[in-house]
C-alpha cells in the first residue's frame, strides 16, 4: 500500500494543489477550450475544487505502459466529486471515433 501511495504522491503534478486554480492552465492536463466553457458557463464551476484538482490529471493520464491507473477517491459531500469524475472521464474520449 505505501508503494502505492507513493507513487499517486509523485503523479501529482497538478498546479490546483498549491498555486493558481485555473481550468485553463494546461500543466497538468489540456482541457479543450469548448469543455472549458461548459464546465464554467453549464457547471458553473469556476474554478476546481481540491478533489477535481487532484483526480482529473489522475484519470485522464495514461502510464508509462500506455494505460489508466485505478483511482479511488473520498470527499465530503458537495466537494465536487461527480464533477471530477465526469470530467476526467470525457478527458479519455476520443473525439475522432
């Protein structure tokens, strides 16, 4: 388990944690600027929470053998959970199918 713990600790890269909460920053994963707009216009999520934060580079990134890890996240209530995983999710699709 500690390996594993390790190794979420050292994937997460994401800016949200410590500086500048913005869906636009791509240092940590592209949002396309269309989903931008409905995840701040639709969802009225201005900015992602702590959860959306960490989770979404989590989900959306492959490994280095080319696939996804397992994540296993826990919130509070309202602390945006469904939202990260929506998001993550539609992250995966690719849109030239």
């Amino acid at each position: 388990m500690i390996g594993i713990t390790n190794k979420i600790k050292n994937k997460i890269k994401s800016p949200f944690l410590n500086t500048q909460k913005d869906w636009a920053n791509e240092d940590f994963v592209t949002i396309p600027k269309l989903m931008q707009k409905g995840i701040v216009e639709a969802l009225r999520f201005a900015n992602p929470s702590t959860i959306q934060g960490v989770s979404i580079p989590l989900i959306a990134d492959k490994n280095e053998d080319g696939l996804y890890d397992n994540l296993v996240a826990q919130g509070k209530n309202g602390s945006g959970k469904t939202g990260a995983f929506a998001i993550g999710t539609s992250l995966r699709i690719d849109p030239t199918i």
